[in-house]
C-alpha cells in the first residue's frame, strides 16, 4: 500500500473537501483525486460518499482511517529511529574495562558519552586484556579500554591519556611524610606488583621503571588485582605503584604519594576497537573519547 496514497487520503478524511486537502498537501486537486481513486481501486471500495453538502466517509473508509493514521505514525517512526541510529544516538555499545580505570577516568568519560547519547545503551564487561581482544574479535565488544595493548592488522589501538604514577603506602611508614617518593627510595622496600596474569603489562611498565634507573625492585607479592594490592598496602605488607585513578580506592591507613623520576613516569590508557566497525554508535564514542580531558594531572595525548 502507498504510503503516499494513505497521506493524501488521511488528509481527505479530515478536511473532507477536495480544495482545503490539496492545499494542505501543495499539490493540485486533479492529482489528490487520481491518489484516491487509485487508492479505492486497490481496496475495491470507495472511502466517500460524494453528496451535495461535501465528501462523508463510507463505512471502508472509516475502517481505513484510523489503520491509515498508525501505519503513517509508524512509518514517521521508523524514518526518525533510522536516521538516530545512522547519526549514533540510539543502539548499544559493549564497553570492556579493567582494573583501575574503572575507580575515575573511564566512569566520567562514560557518564559525558551518556549525556549527549541517553539513549544509547551502554552494557559494560570487565575483562582481562586477552578476553577484551577475543570478545572484540567475535564482536562481542564494541570497544576495550586497557594497557600496553600491541597493535594488530584488525584492530586499531588508539591513545586516550597519560596518567601519573603513584605510590599507595601506609599512613604510619616513615616515608609517607615526603612529598614525593623516588625510584630509588622504593627500590629499598617491599613491593607489591599487579597483575600477575597479563605479560606485557602493568607490573611489567613498573618494573621497567627500576631497570632504567640501574635499580631491582624488592618484589614482595604479585597480586591479580589493584584492590588486592591496595588492601594488602592497608595491611602492611609492602608498598605498591599505581597509576593516578586508583587512588580513589581508599582503604584504611593508606595514602598516595607521586612517585618522583626523571622524566616524570606515567602509564598509558588506550582504546581498543575493530578497524572494520563502521558502527555510528561507534564513531559517536569515539568522537567522545577523543574530547575527554583528564582530571587531576592526567595529560591528554593528542594522536
């Protein structure tokens, strides 16, 4: 059925003049006439009756009128959601996460996403970085945000920020009055690396931060996780190095200090997606991501 034809038929049914309908269409009356009747010829019944005092609906065409204004409302519908989903605003975006960046950066950098696309739906995964490339891989994932992620032909590894690097110690060890602590301060006492399931990783970054200084760490613990290294802080265990978003994780007895090298160390969020997804939810976020400015001393990078 005509889409056309229903317009210009809904349009008679409310004017019931054949003058006032086409002028409300901009068109002539002599093809408004041509649209009905093609109209009843398809249904195999007149929708008017011609009388001397104007048009009046005919029982098929009262029937026709009210399906007549659903399936037009639908119609305007589909065309509004096609064109949102063509422009990004509506659809579902499956973002992986990790670790620390989930206690600052990357809520934020969702929650501004959120405000200018509401009707998006965002679903989010924590995974390790192997299970984010896997899921991205069988499009499970629309994008992953992780570190010291090694580019791939189907996949483009793009920069987000650099962050500081701190040190979480207890209140009570001597060093927590400094104002920064130095690599080789830390090179003399007990340390807890993360995570202990990804090489390359983070625990590997640090730990290249002693080697370039002609330093060994003093590895007391390898942990899966900054939480766990964080409450092990809090128990006395040791010291550990994260980057800036952990700490918000504030656990008893624990303070941050900026870890102090030359030059200033810090660690790298990137994001990660499929080279092929030509996805506008995708391009949407992107375009977020790319005008997200860190809190905090986090330092944009610019690609």
């Amino acid at each position: 059925m005509d889409l056309r034809r229903l317009k210009s038929f809904v349009v008679l049914a409310e004017e019931l003049n054949f003058n006032r309908a086409a002028a409300r269409l901009h068109i002539s009356q002599p093809p408004l006439t041509r649209q009905i009747q093609l109209l009843e010829g398809e249904l195999g019944a007149p929708l008017f009756d011609r009388q001397p005092k104007g048009l009046v609906l005919t029982a098929a065409g009262c029937t026709l009128l009210d399906d007549a204004r659903r399936i037009l409302g639908m119609a305007d519908a589909a065309k509004d959601r096609a064109a949102q989903a063509g422009r990004g605003e509506i659809g579902r975006l499956d973002v992986g996460i990790f670790g620390s960046a989930i206690f600052h950066h990357i809520p934020r950098l969702l929650l501004q996403f959120r405000s200018r696309y509401p009707n998006v739906q965002i679903s989010l995964h924590e995974q390790t970085k192997a299970e984010q490339i896997q899921a991205l891989r069988e499009r499970r994932l629309t994008i992953g945000f992780n570190r010291h992620v090694r580019p791939a032909p189907d996949l483009v590894v793009e920069p987000v920020y650099q962050e500081p690097l701190l040190v979480a110690l207890h209140g009570d060890h001597p060093m927590a009055q400094q104002a920064a602590i130095s690599i080789r301060e830390l090179s003399a006492q007990p340390l807890i690396l993360y995570p202990n399931n990804t090489r390359e990783g983070f625990a590997d970054h640090v730990l290249s931060l002693f080697y370039h200084e002609g330093l060994q760490a003093q590895v007391e613990l390898e942990v899966k996780d900054v939480v766990t290294a964080v409450a092990l802080v809090s128990s006395g265990f040791g010291l550990c190095v994260t980057p800036e978003a952990a700490s918000s994780l504030q656990l008893p007895g624990v303070v941050y200090r900026p870890l102090q090298a030359d030059p200033a160390p810090t660690v790298e969020l990137v994001c990660v997606y499929r080279r092929d997804d030509a996805s506008p939810v995708l391009a949407a976020f992107l375009e977020t991501v790319r005008q997200f400015q860190p809190e905090n001393g986090g330092k944009k990078v610019v690609c």
